[in-house]
C-alpha cells in the first residue's frame, strides 16, 4: 500500500492581481522506501505540492480541492493539534533556503540538539501515557472477560495484583537498562572519539592532540556498568591512567607511536564490551523484584538470561498470559459487535445525507446530533487492545465533523446568495469557489472508508488467531516501558549531533558546534539544515533543492548519504530538484512538472532512456554533460504566468514541436507503458511522428552503448 | 597554440586572510599563481568555501589582498604590501641583508606600479559577473541608468554616445532597446542575468570575471546565459575566467580548469588534460562525483573519497606547484611528484 499518496490535488494563491492557480490536479502514489524525484522549473508548482503535504501553505493559499493520504489520514482535512504529531517527526522537510530556516541568533549546536531533547521528553512522556493507558484498558477488558467466564479469565483481585507485579519488575529492569544505556552511548561516544584523534595524529601538532585526548578521557571515565566495563576493572582504569601519564609524554616530545598503540587498545577493549551479549532486562528485572534478597551471577550473561526467563515464566508469565489472552479475546468480541452496529448506522447516514438536501432551519440541530452519534458509535467499534491502529477509525470524528462543517456552510452560504443578501467579506473568497458535489463526495468518502475497513476486520474475525496477541500486547508493553525511561540528556544529544555533523561532512564538528548560522558558507548551513531534519528519525522526508547550492563532491556526499538512510531505515524520500543530472542517482521514479500539472511520470529508466514529453525533452537538451560539445538547444521564453493559465498545452508557447491542438485542449495522460505515461498530444496514434532533439538521441545512444561505464 | 597567446592576467603567489575576531585568521586564499591568456576561458572549480569567489574578487580589487601581486595587461594593479613588510621584518632578523634590500626596493616599486595602474585606467577592462542577478541590480534604477552607470563612472558625458552605447550592448545580449526603460522586477530571471552580462560589456572590457553566473539561474534558463556567454566570446574575443561548481557546465564552456581546495590551487590543466589525466587526489575524487542523467551508470558509480588528512604525508616536506605534465601543474611533493610521474608513465 502506497505510504502517501496525493490525489487531483488543486491549489491556488489569492493575490492582488487575482488567483495564481499554482498545482492544477496532481495525483501520485509513494509506496515505503522508495524515492520520488519531482523535477521542474521555478514555478511549476512541486514546492506548493510539497508544502501542502507538509501543512504548511502560505496564508493565502487555497485549497480547492484533492486529498493527501498519509497512513490512513487525509492530510489537508486534519486539524493543526493532530499535524504537530506529524509535522518535523513523521514527515519532514529540507529547506532550499537555509537562511530562513535557521535561527541566526542561536548557536548550531542547540538548533540541532533543541528537536532531539524535546522530541526525548515528548517521546517519553508519550510512551507514558501508553503505557498507562494500555494497562488499564488490559485491565478492564480482563475483569470483563471474567465477569462474561471467559475461559482461563482470572478474578479481578488476582488481575490487578499481577499487573501490579508487572508494573514494579518492568520498572527495575528499566533502571539496569537504562544505566546500561548510558554507559553504551559513552563507550562508544570513546570509540568515535578515539577513531578521530588517530587522523589528527598524521598531521596535528602534539599539543592539539592532547587537548583532543583530555576531551576524550572525559567520557571514557563514564562507562561504568555492570554488564560493559564493571567499576572493579582495576585493568581499564589502569589503561586510562597510562594513555594520560603517555599524553603529557607525547606533548611534551615523546614518540607517537606508543601512544597510539595505547589508543588503540583502549577502543577494541571498548568495542568488544559493546559487542558482547546483552543481559535481558525485562526478565532480569523480575528477579530482582521478586527476589531482591538472593544475589544475582552476572558472570555468564547466556546463562543469566535463561536462568530468568526460566523464573519469570514459572513463577508469573504462563499464569499471567492465560488471563490475558481471555482479556483480549473478550475485548476483541466486544468490539466486532459494536463495530457490525456501527456499519449499519453508517450506512443508514450514508442513505439519508445523500437523500436530503440540507436545510438551515430544520437539520441545523440534526446534522450536528448525527455527527456526534455516528462518531461515537465508530468509535465504540475500536479494539483499544488492537495494536495496530485503524486511523480511518480513529480520525473520524474530526475529518467527518470537518467534511459535515464544509458541506453546511457551503449550504448556508448558497442559500444566502440565492437569497440575494450581503455576504461577509471573510467568507467571500469561500462562497465564490462553492463546490457541492466535490463536499457531497467527501462526506461520502469518508464513511465508506470507515465502513470499508470495519467490514474487513469482520469478516476477518472468523479466522482469528488469539494465541500470539497476548504475548504481542506484553510485548508491546515492554517496549513502551523501555521508551519510558530513555532519557535524552544534553550531552547524548550533543554527541549526537556531532556525529550527525560528522555523517553529513562538516569538518571539525565539535569547533562548528558552538558557532553561528552566519559563520557557515552556504554549502555548510545546507548540510546543518539536513543534520536537523534527520535527527527527528521521519518516515517521509521532502527534500526540496537540498544540493542545488552545493558543489559536486559535497551534492554527491548528501545524495549517497540520504540513499544509506533510505536502505536502512526504509525512509521514503521525495526529491525536489530543477536538475535532471541529480535524479538519475536517487530517484526510483520522476515526475515532471510544468506550469502546475505533471506532463511525464515514469521510473527513471523511463524518463532518461526514453523521454516523451518535449518539455522533457528540453529539459535534458539544456544541460550539457561531459560529452557535449554542440550548441545546446535553450528554451525559448518563460514559463507562462499562472494568473491566466493557457488553454491547451502549457508548454506550446515553447515548443517547436507544438501542434495546432496543443493551443487548443488539453493533452490527457497517454500511457506508454505500465510505469510511464506522459500529456502530450504527440503521443496520440493520429500525431505525426516526431524524433527526440539529436543531443538526447545522440545521448541515449552514448548511454545505452556504454553501458553505465562512461566516465569522463 | 596556447604559448602564443599574450598573457592578460598574471597572478603571482597570491594571498588572501581574514581575521576572525580575537586572534584566528582564516587563510581563504593561501599563495596561488596563475596565468589567464587573452582571449580563453578560465574556469575555477572547487568546493564551496574553497576560496574561488575571493580569488576572483581579489583579482577585481573589491578586497585589499594580503599578499602576492596581481598584473593586468602589464601593470601591477595591487601588491601584498602589508605581507612583504613582515617578511622584510623576518629577513632582517635573520639578517639575510642582500635579500631584505632586494625585497625593499620591490616594496618602494609596488606602491608606484600600483599607483601608475590607477593612473592607466587598467582596472575598466576587467568587469564582473554576479550569482544573484536580482540582488545586484539596483531595483529603483532603470536598466538604461544600471547601464549606464559605468559609462558615467568612466568620464563618458555625451548623451548621445551613452545612448547609442547602452542600445549596442542591449543588442548584443539579446535584449531589445526598449527594455532599457524598464526595472528589473518586470524581467525574468533569464533577462535580468542578461542585463548583468550588458553591465559588465559595457565598457569593452578584456576580462570579464563571471563569478557562478548561472547557478542561481532556472535549468531553462541556464543554456540561454551559457549560450549567450560563448557567442560573445567567439564574436569578440573575450577572455572570461569563469567561477563555478557545475563540473559539466565548466568542461563544456573552458579551455583551462584550476582546481581549488582550502585555499590553495591544487591542479590547473587544459580541459582534456585534466578529465583524461587528473593526478591529484583531490581532482579525482572531485571528477568521481559529477551526475549524470543515466541511472544506469549513477547505480554502478564508484565514488572515490577525499580526506586530505589521510591521503598526503606533508609531515617531511611541504608541498609546491609543479609541472607534471607540458601544461599541467598539480600541488606536491617530492614523493608525490615522482609518483604521479611513475603513473603517468606506466
């Protein structure tokens, strides 16, 4: 399923001069991990597209249409609180224009570290929540499930005394792991340090390197943990003092050699702590809380975590789960029946809304009922045991209140015009670009989804399997648990950031650290820029023109950069650019765009090899490559001005290839194959033929017979 | 064919600092030399930050340099004055007194060469070129007035002559007479980099510094100014060095390419010499990252990756600017040196 996906969307900007009519019906799908690459000039739109995605259209933006779908939800119908969740954490943008996206009067270092520390405090506090909510809804769906005799459903005294016992053990194992935690993030805090003072070796002077070195022994004197470096390590300490006795000896003339060796040591003693087997907390937590008087072997870590697991299931778990199990299911009963009464009332609604025209003096009271019951009654339909959320479920209440509202005030207001009275100035704007059927369709839309999804899940419901979801919700528990408690202080985020600064290449990160935006060129505030919108780990990032002011190196540093975080994270990516050279090494698939539409879309071999559309065309034929040597073919002219888009084809104005209906109509989408269609009449089977300009052809031909091994 | 040519611009061990705050120094351009012969394309290339835009505004006199001289056409147009009396200061302590006095007398004939240039007027044949087209037209000026402005500057007073002078380069770029009454806000981006390049013609100049001319441009856009910028050099004879990071737009436009790397000119070659023979790590990792628009080669490229701490041993010896090739200069050591040449060789 498409992670995002945007369809018919239509935008326009409200201007003194009249409406620029900016993104003109633009539909695309983005399945997870994947890149797409949107080209076009200035102008053409793809920002406006993106900032919509991102909800964050200038003021005078109007959306006129078209839906942006984000894991279930409709992105321009979502109120700003619900946007906060996803804006800069799900979903986050790169900048083309650093200046104005960096605070000029904070230093580099807080910007990049304020998102990590707040978004820390908010995950923790989120999870929380969570994971006080799930208990007790656990609770109350096993004490229904007992009251109903479900099988194996333990009475209620029993219910909340285990989940007492689960409670205190997940919060003393949380505290091993977190102190676990941070003695890791120090080790290898060492590592990374240790791994750059033996470049500066090569070449810095003693006295920097020693400087370096007393910075490094600050966080290697940190790592004291029972399971990494235990505080009893008379060897380590040992080690630490060497290195320091060494460093005074090396600045003041002594060889390199010696303390390289001692460097060295000290980082795969380190590294070998970090690699080494991880004790499990959860388990070991309940050992030690429900037998805090026996002394627990730490000596053998497999052993230790067999050993616990062997108690917790024994003594607690097993039991544990059968209550559970009966809770979920008694849980999950309850709501496939509410959901099956909730499809009935939705549909009934959907009978009566498209059966009744609105009407001011009678429904006013009525419609607003009908939201709140209807609203209810999905929501009663939720398995607040379920794991995975139905957001279409979950969102109902605000996207169909917000369709209803819509459709309402359009009603009133076209009753007001028919009535020939005044019209307020603010709702002016609204009342001008009414659109019935279009508000008509959402309200519909967003039911039958709802009712879509319910009516899988009971159809599902025969078949389902409960003997994982008790272990899935423990599970689940777990990890909201551990979240709970992992702190991001300041000097985790610091380090943080200076690797992040590290990995998108600005030297020396711990000097440009404490500087200001304006002591950056523009190449290294672009990288800043990137370093902050990675730090909050999105799901979707937009990058719009992010290596359009870089030089090659650093451009292709970032590209390679955001393709590793696309593979390991799964990151899908949109690409911003004007420039078609870029694409070709990230995207899976283009989309030109001109003057507000998408004219070609096609995976990238599509587009490069085989270009269909002139504007594509031109687009290539523009830029020369390191091959080229004839003149290039410019466009002729500017794109046209959006106030009065053209008739027909936007780009015939430019076009030498131009025919008489391109003045005249639109050219529809032609496919051309299964992943590429392009708008262009040319592609109609009664156009004549006509060739790609010679440099493309000449190009492709270059490519094809080289086969991707030509390098200048 | 390139040694016949006379030498318009001639730069000698040039340096450029600025200080930062308390004590640092920022080493922007760190002694580079070369040479631009009449009538070519020189292109700079190099990271940003990298020193190529000072290197150039050095060159036209919008900075005080620090260090090194500049000739054009013959006259020395600005001398590191302050540079020279510090090592005339170092020399006399260690008291290398022939050297010290031949370095005094070139110090009394700096200060008048660079006033006798003055005098010349040298300085109106080199113009400049701007990135931002927008940000260096006067918004309240008309395109006549812009253009104009270097005629008046220059001691022109007859109307008649400024007029038909500004329809001429109007023409010559493209734009049509009647554009010259309007402002720059009522031009697209294309027109208003036209309008800059009409600026810089204006008075007829030898050199014109085109500093990223096309970076801040529409791609569409880009092949008009590129296009623009290659007939007037056929049709006139112009010499431009050109200033950008675009490694396809600087090998389809130059004769010679410098590289430049942390201040310092790292490799300078004739275009074909350079893409066949780079020698310099820096240049290779440099030519390794330009895109291509073919997926197929982009999925397949192998990057090469620079860090100069770990690629040089600077260490024993510090590293000069020397002749590997006929034409071809790239910034070593000894060691390195005989490498390269083991790799030219073999």
């Amino acid at each position: 399923m498409a992670i995002l996906s945007v369809k018919n969307l239509i935008i326009s900007f409200k201007t003194n001069n009249g409406t620029v009519k900016a993104v003109r019906d633009v539909s695309f799908d983005i399945e997870k991990g994947e890149t797409l690459a949107i080209v076009g000039e200035s102008g053409s739109g793809k920002s406006v597209s993106m900032r919509a995605v991102m909800g964050i259209l200038a003021g005078n933006a109007i959306v006129e249409g078209g839906e942006i779908l984000y894991s279930g939800m409709d992105l321009l119908k979502i109120s700003e609180d619900d946007f906060h969740h996803i804006r800069g954490n799900k979903i986050s943008m790169i900048f083309q224009d650093t200046l104005s996206s960096l605070n000029p009067i904070i230093k580099v270092g807080k910007q990049l570290t304020e998102a990590m520390i707040l978004n820390g405090k908010a995950n923790q506090r989120e999870s929380k929540v969570d994971f006080e909510d799930k208990l007790k809804v656990l609770e109350t769906a096993m004490n229904g499930a007992y009251e109903h005799g479900y099988e194996g459903a333990s009475a209620p005294e029993k219910t909340s005394a285990d989940i007492k016992i689960l409670t205190g053990f997940v919060g003393s194992g949380n505290e091993l792991e977190a102190r676990y935690n941070a003695a890791y993030d120090h080790a290898q805090n060492t590592i990374n340090n240790i791994r750059h003072i033996l470049i500066q070796l090569i070449n810095q002077p003693p006295k920097a390197v020693g400087k370096l070195i007393d910075q490094m022994l600050k966080p290697a004197d940190k790592v004291y943990d029972e399971f990494l470096i235990r505080e009893s390590d008379e060897e380590y300490k040992a080690l630490l003092a060497y290195i320091k006795a060494e460093k005074a000896v090396y600045v003041s003339g002594g060889d390199k050699e010696v303390i390289k060796g001692k460097l060295n040591e000290l980082s795969s003693r380190l590294s070998a702590a970090c690699e080494r087997e991880k004790p499990n907390f959860f388990t070991l937590g309940y050992s030690i809380y429900a037998h805090p008087e026996t002394a627990q072997d730490y000596s053998d870590i497999a052993a230790l975590n067999a050993r616990t697991r062997q108690v917790l299931d024994d003594e607690f778990m097993l039991d544990f789960l059968k209550g559970v199990r009966a809770g979920v299911k008694y849980s999950f009963d309850v709501s496939i029946e509410n959901k099956k009464k909730a499809v009935a009332e939705l549909e009934a609604a959907r009978k009566y809304l498209s059966e009744n025209v609105y009407d001011p003096a009678r429904d006013e009271k009525a419609y607003n009922k009908l939201v709140e019951t209807l609203s209810d009654s999905v929501e009663s339909g939720i398995d607040r045991l379920d794991i995975d959320k139905d957001s279409y479920a979950y969102t109902f209440r605000t996207t169909f209140g917000a369709a209803m509202d819509t459709y309402v005030r359009a009603q009133k207001l076209e009753k007001r015009k028919a009535a020939g009275r005044h019209i307020p100035k603010k709702q002016r704007q609204f009342a001008d670009n009414i659109n019935m059927e279009l508000y008509q369709h959402n309200i519909e839309l967003t039911i039958d989804k709802v009712v879509e999804n319910y009516n899988n899940q009971i159809e599902k419901a025969a078949t389902a399997d409960f003997s994982n979801y008790g272990i899935e919700i423990i599970d689940y528990i777990k990890d909201k648990a551990s979240k709970m408690v992992y702190k991001v202080t300041k000097t985790m985020a610091k380090d943080r950031a200076i690797n992040l600064m590290e990995e998108v290449g600005i030297p020396e990160p711990r000097k440009r650290y404490k500087q200001y935006p304006f002591q950056f060129s523009g190449g290294m505030r672009q990288r800043v820029v990137i370093a902050i919108a990675l730090s909050a780990n999105p799901d979707i990032l937009i990058c719009d023109e992010p290596t359009t002011a870089l030089d090659v190196t650093i451009q292709a540093q970032i590209l390679e950069l955001i393709n590793e975080l696309k593979r390991e994270r799964q990151l899908t990516v949109i690409f911003i650019t004007h420039d078609l050279g870029v694409v070709a090494n990230v995207a899976d698939r283009i989309a030109v765009m001109y003057a507000g539409k998408i004219v070609e879309y096609g995976t990238s071999e599509d587009v490069f090899y085989s270009p269909a559309h002139p504007y594509t065309w031109a687009l290539l034929s523009s830029m020369p490559d390191l091959d080229t040597k004839d003149k290039l073919e410019a466009i002729p002219g500017t794109p046209p001005d959006m106030l009065f888009p053209p008739k027909g084809d936007a780009f015939a104005v430019r076009n030498k290839y131009a025919l008489k209906i391109d003045f005249e109509e639109m050219p529809p989408f032609f496919d051309i194959s299964p992943t590429h269609k392009a708008a262009t009449w040319l592609l109609h089977p009664d156009a004549p033929k006509v060739e790609p300009p010679k440099i493309i052809l000449d190009r492709i031909e270059r490519m094809q017979r080289n086969g991707g091994v030509n390098n200048g | 064919m390139a040694e016949e040519r006379e030498v318009l611009l001639r730069v000698e061990h040039l340096k450029q600092y600025f200080k930062l705050g308390i004590g640092a120094t920022v080493k922007a351009v760190d002694d580079i030399s070369f040479d631009i012969k009449r009538g070519e394309v020189f292109g700079m290339v190099g990271e940003s930050g990298c020193g190529k835009t000072t290197t150039g505004r050095d060159i036209i006199k919008l900075y005080d340099i620090t260090g090194g001289d500049v000739y054009f056409k013959g006259y020395r147009i600005s001398s590191g004055i302050k540079d020279k009396k510090k090592q005339l200061k170092k020399l006399k302590k260690e008291g290398k007194t022939a050297e010290a006095e031949a370095l005094a007398k070139d110090i009394k004939q700096a200060k008048i060469d660079v006033k006798k240039a003055k005098k010349a007027k040298v300085m109106t044949g080199m113009q400049m070129i701007f990135q931002d087209p927008s940000a260096c037209l006067n918004p309240r000026m008309t395109i006549r007035e812009i253009i104009a402005e270097g005629l008046i500057i220059a001691g022109e007073k007859d109307k008649e002559v400024i007029d038909r002078r500004v329809k001429e380069v109007l023409d010559m770029v493209g734009l049509l007479p009647e554009h010259a009454e309007r402002y720059q806000h009522e031009f697209s981006g294309g027109q208003r980099q036209r309008v800059g390049i009409a600026r810089a013609m204006v008075l007829n100049p030898d050199l014109i510094i085109a500093d990223e001319p096309i970076s801040a441009l529409d791609v569409s856009i880009q092949a008009q100014v590129i296009n623009l910028l290659n007939e007037l050099r056929n049709k006139m004879g112009l010499t431009i060095m050109f200033i950008a990071h675009d490694l396809s737009v600087v090998k389809y436009f130059s004769d010679r390419i410098a590289v430049m790397y942390y201040g310092r000119m790292v490799e300078l070659a004739e275009t074909e010499e350079l893409f066949a023979h780079p020698f310099h790590p820096y240049t290779r990792a440099l030519l390794s990252a330009i895109p291509l628009p073919d997926p197929n080669y982009e999925k397949q490229r192998k990057r090469i990756i620079y860090e100069s701490a770990l690629e040089h041993d600077y260490s024993e010896q510090q590293p000069t600017f020397r002749e590997i090739r006929p034409g071809h200069f790239v910034l070593c050591n000894d060691a390195e040196e005989r490498k390269f040449r083991a790799e030219d060789n073999g």
